[in-house]
C-alpha cells in the first residue's frame, strides 16, 4: 500500500441492490463520469447492463464510492481518482 494511504472500513447498511438504485439517481443527473477509453470500461459496462445477475463486484463499489463522495459533498476538485 502507498504510503500514506489510509483505508476506512465502511459496513454498508443498504444491500447491493439498494446501493445501485441510490446512485442511479447521482448517475442519471450527469454527476459521475467515466473515462472514454480504459482496459477495465468495456468489463465495468458489462457488469452494469447485467446487474444484478452475474458478477457485480464494480457495480457495488462504484454504488459505495458514489455513496462515499455525495454524503460527504466531496467535490471533483477535492476527489481525484488515479485510471490504470
């Protein structure tokens, strides 16, 4: 882990499907934005299309960190995200 990274568990109180429906609303008002072009897009769209059935593991955290970012009024100046 980097150096001065620090991880805080978080215990969900929502379940999955619950979590994506709660950021569905910061999605469809334009809030969150993906790359155009990363190796992992084509896989992260895939997932979308087919949730809640098969493998979710990106839905959910992407559900968890929308949650993280519009409760604590994180902004995109303030929050960046490193794309590999």
């Amino acid at each position: 882990m980097p150096s001065g990274c620090y991880l805080q568990p978080i215990k969900p109180d929502l379940d999955k499907i619950e979590r994506a429906e709660a950021a569905s609303i910061a999605i469809e008002a334009g809030r969150v934005h993906l790359p155009t072009e990363a190796p992992w897009l084509a896989n992260l769209k895939k997932e979308i299309r087919d949730f809640p059935r098969g493998h979710d593991d990106q839905v959910d955290s992407m559900a968890q960190l929308i949650h993280f970012v519009e409760t604590r009024k994180i902004y995109a100046t303030e929050f960046k995200v490193r794309w590999y």
